[in-house]
C-alpha cells in the first residue's frame, strides 16, 4: 500500500512510501478505516470499533486495533516515519 497515493509529490512508488499489507488492510488503509502511526501501531477508526457484524468485522479488523507492524530491521526498507505522521493525520481528520 501507499503511503502516499501517486498524485501526491512524496507517493513515487519506492520502498520507504509503502506498506506490505494484505488485500483487506490495503483496502481499509486506502478508505481510512485502518490507520499506522510513526511508531508502526494499527488503529482502527472508532465508528468501525463500535460497529457489531460478526467474526470477519471482529477478526479481521477489529483484532488488529492496537496491534504493532513488523516491519525489515534494515532501515532502508522500512517505511518514512514522516510519511506515517503526515497519513495517519489524514487517518485522524477522517475518523
């Protein structure tokens, strides 16, 4: 996933403005449902959290609330903590 989507100056397609995320998170990343701080934690916006709607709604991301991403220890492929910050911004105003 992008951190930065292409049309935004810092979403060149290179390893430090990415996230290696599944189908579901990738999509709920791109829609701010789900969101990364710069320290690498997951939060799940709050009216998602809320919601009741079964198993995959409660495994699938609930679960994940708070959880910490393992990211390569080589710090060249880990993602830029000043993107993070500037996302999980966006993730914030969007919640």
């Amino acid at each position: 996933a992008h951190i930065f989507f292409f049309f935004y100056p810092e979403g060149r397609p290179v390893v430090p403005n990415g996230l290696s995320l599944c189908t579901l998170h990738h999509s709920a990343f791109d829609r701010y449902v789900l969101g990364v701080t710069p320290d690498l934690r997951i939060e799940i916006r709050d009216d998602v959290l809320k919601e009741k709607d079964g198993p995959m709604l409660l495994h699938g991301l609930q679960g994940f609330h708070g959880a910490q991403l393992v990211v390569p220890t080589a710090l060249q492929l880990r993602p830029n903590r000043d993107f993070l910050s500037a996302r999980y911004e966006l993730f914030r105003k969007a919640s």
